[in-house]
C-alpha cells in the first residue's frame, strides 16, 4: 500500500503544508502559548509570561510578534495610562487548537510509563 504523506521525498519541507504547519508552531513556547490562550480566552503580557514559567520577557515579546504575524492570535491595544495590550485568538489559531489536541492525545497514548 503506497500512501501519499505530508513531507513526500523529494520536496522541500518548506513546500509542504506540513513544512508551513512546522513553521507555525515550532519552537519552544508557541504551542503552549496557543493553548493558554485557548483555555483562557484573552490574556495579557505579563498574564502569559505567568502560565509559561521561565519565559524570559523579550523571548514572550518575539514570539508574541511571530504569532501576530502568522495571523494566530489578534493584539489589541487600548489607547490608556498605563498602556494595556490584550492577545486572543485568531479564528486562525482557533482552527489550529484540533490539530495540537490530536498532537496531545496521540503523546499521552504513546508516552513511556
């Protein structure tokens, strides 16, 4: 049985839409960052630095700008002393949440005991 996959042999990852899925959620922190959002509907800065720990402030600020610029999460800044900036989902990045929950759910069916 010859069953076509995602990252065919011969093609650039990068030319795949398992490539450009990679290039979405890779990296340390970018799933986590989608699931507190999801669970959590709207957070603030200083809100997810919190539910990811040891996030230092600059590396949340970059990937806060990566995400924003793949269209998964919206920012929203409130023109007020002391500034307030609020990051949700994107109907993009919600459409991606299945997609990490199958990732979850197949790591917890094979996971070494």
């Amino acid at each position: 049985m010859n069953e076509e996959t995602c990252a065919p042999s011969g093609v650039a990852l990068n030319d795949t839409g398992f490539g450009y899925t990679l290039s979405l959620i890779g990296g340390k922190y970018k799933m986590l960052i989608l699931y507190a959002l999801a669970e959590n509907k709207v957070l603030r800065h200083n809100e997810l630095k919190r539910h990811l720990g040891g996030i230092a402030f600059k590396t949340l600020s970059v990937v806060l700008k990566e995400l924003e610029a793949d269209a998964l999460i919206i920012r929203k800044e409130y023109p007020q002393v002391p500034p307030k900036v609020e990051y949700f989902l994107s109907s993009k990045g919600v459409s991606l949440i299945p997609v990490l929950h199958t990732l979850c759910e197949w790591g917890e069916r094979h996971q070494p005991v």
